[in-house]
C-alpha cells in the first residue's frame, strides 16, 4: 500500500496544492461608475440551467462590495501572457481601474462592467445568490452573455491559443498548453 502522508486543511499551507483555481480578472463597477479589476482564482462552473459559476471572495474586496451593490461583474479570462500584469494588478491602490493596470475596457454586451481586450474571454454576470460564511463570500453568478477571441473559437487547438492558467499555490502557477483530446477505441469485434 502507499504512504498517504496527511496535512492540514488549511488551504494558505497547501504545497503542493492538490486543487487547481483558474486565474481570473473580475471587473465591476465602483459607486462613481469607474471599473475595478481584481485578479481572483476561487471560481468554478456549478450549474447548466441556469448557467451559474460560484466566485469566492473576500468581503472587504472591492470586487465583493461592488457585485453586492450593483449585483453584476465580468469574468474576464487572461492568458499566461498576462501573468505578470495579473499578480501586479493585485498590489495597486484603489481606485483601480482597467486602464490603471495597463489594459483596454471594452463595452460588455449586456452588463455594466467592461470587458478587458486583451482577455482572451469574458463570461458576464449577474449575481443570483451569495452566502456568507464569516470574512468571505460566495458569490453565485448567472452568466448572462459569453464572447470569446474569434482567433482561439477558430485555431485548430483552442486551448494552445487560449493558454490557460491557474493559481498552484504561493507564487505560483500552472499553465494548460494544449487540449488532448481521447481517441476513441477502435472495436476488435466488427
Ligand atoms: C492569482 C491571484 C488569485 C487571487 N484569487 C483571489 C480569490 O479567488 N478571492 C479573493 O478574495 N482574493 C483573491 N486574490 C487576492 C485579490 O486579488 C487581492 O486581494 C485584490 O487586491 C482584491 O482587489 P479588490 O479589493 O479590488 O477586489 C487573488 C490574487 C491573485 C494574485
């Protein structure tokens, strides 16, 4: 049998971490209408019908605070290229715009939130739910409109083109390169 070794469900002292958070920049909007960018990773799809994804966040962010007012953000997915400007992002004052971390706003198709440009897609919310458990939120989001880069919805591997990344742990990140698809067995008998 192999050694299982245990540690702590504290998720700060995971090294290696065994879950993955796809790294995120989620924009809302201020009470004077100014965009705020925040990079975030505790996010996930939970549902079809409605389209509802699930965003961690701690209360006292910005971010929280503005989808708890105005009840809407933009999922905007960055490639690895971004890494750098995406952990940046996160040390700048408030207010802290789309511009101020060096990106483009875009208008979104049915939010108030922009879009960032140089995201590869932008999954646009409206939020349904949150719970609250302490200093952090859960916020459930229905996703009300989707776009994605027409180059990554055409290349022959959209995800080479997409590039992919999630937070690890302290610093560090991951990267998905390339999408493998399964072959399909041939079947022997006919
Ligand atoms: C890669 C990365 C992922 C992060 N993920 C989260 C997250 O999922 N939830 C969260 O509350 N903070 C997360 N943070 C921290 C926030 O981005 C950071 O505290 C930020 O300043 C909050 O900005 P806001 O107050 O504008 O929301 C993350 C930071 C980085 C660099």
């Amino acid at each position: 049998m192999k050694e299982k070794l245990s540690f702590s469900p504290d998720k700060r002292t995971w090294s290696p971490s065994p879950l993955l958070g796809q790294i995120v920049l989620v924009t809302s909007l201020n009470e004077d209408g100014q965009s705020n960018v925040a990079p975030k990773s505790w996010l996930s799809m939970m549902a079809f019908e409605p389209p509802l994804l699930a965003l961690g966040c701690n209360l006292a962010h910005w971010t929280a605070q503005n989808i708890l007012c105005r009840q809407e953000f933009v999922v905007n997915v960055p490639g690895d290229e971004l890494a750098e400007v995406v952990w940046r992002s996160q040390t700048l004052p408030h207010p802290r715009t789309v511009e101020r971390i060096g990106l483009t706003p875009i208008p979104a198709q049915v939010v108030g939130p922009p879009l960032i440009e140089e995201c590869k897609a932008h999954l646009e919310c409206r939020l349904a739910q949150h719970l609250a458990f302490g200093a952090e939120l859960v916020l459930l989001g229905q996703v009300v409109a989707a776009s994605m880069d027409r180059e990554a919805v055409e290349a022959d591997d959209p995800y080479a083109c997409l590039r992919l990344f999630t937070f690890l742990e302290n610093d560090t990140y991951g990267v998905i390169e390339k999408g493998q698809r399964f072959r399909k067995k041939r079947s022997s008998g006919c």
